[in-house]
C-alpha cells in the first residue's frame, strides 16, 4: 500500500440523512447516534450537524448520504459528500 491509500482509510467516514440543501453545492446532513448515560445506562439519541460539500447538487432534503472526511474546504464545511445510498420517497 503507498501513503495515499492508507490516507483514505484514516479517513473517518459517516452515513445520515439530508436535512437542508438550500446552499449551492452544500448539504446539512444529520448524523444519529445512540450515547449510554454514565450513570442510568440508558441509551440517548444524540443528532450532529455536518455540512458536507456537494459537488453535482445530487444530494436534496430526505436523502441518505454517506460523506468522508476532507480537508478544510470552508469555515464549517470538512466533509464531501461520497454518494447518495438512498433517494427520499416523494409524497
């Protein structure tokens, strides 16, 4: 393996949900995760916020997302969006 390859798999990588696409080539992606509470043991679900760099557009409100960390493209924006696993149902 040379450096570039082991670069791409320090790279953390995350899947969620769409939740804003009203910026150009820039998405709100919700990340959920499940948190166990130190002292009660019962499980909380915790939602982080990440704007991710869309590049095409593709990406729209409801979709899921899988995005892989990148350099600094903005003051917010560390994250690329890799491709859309599953488009949002319309109603």
């Amino acid at each position: 393996m040379n450096d570039k390859e082991n670069m791409l798999k320090k790279r953390k990588e995350y899947v969620g949900q769409v939740i804003s696409d009203k910026m150009e080539k820039t998405v709100v992606v919700a990340i959920d995760r499940m948190v166990q509470d130190p002292r009660y043991k019962k499980f909380l679900k915790r939602t982080s916020k990440l704007k991710a760099h869309d590049e095409k557009n593709e990406a729209h409100v409801g979709d899921r997302v899988k995005l892989i960390e990148t350099r600094p493209l903005s003051r917010e924006k560390r994250w690329m969006v890799i491709e859309v696993l599953e488009r949002a149902t319309e109603i």
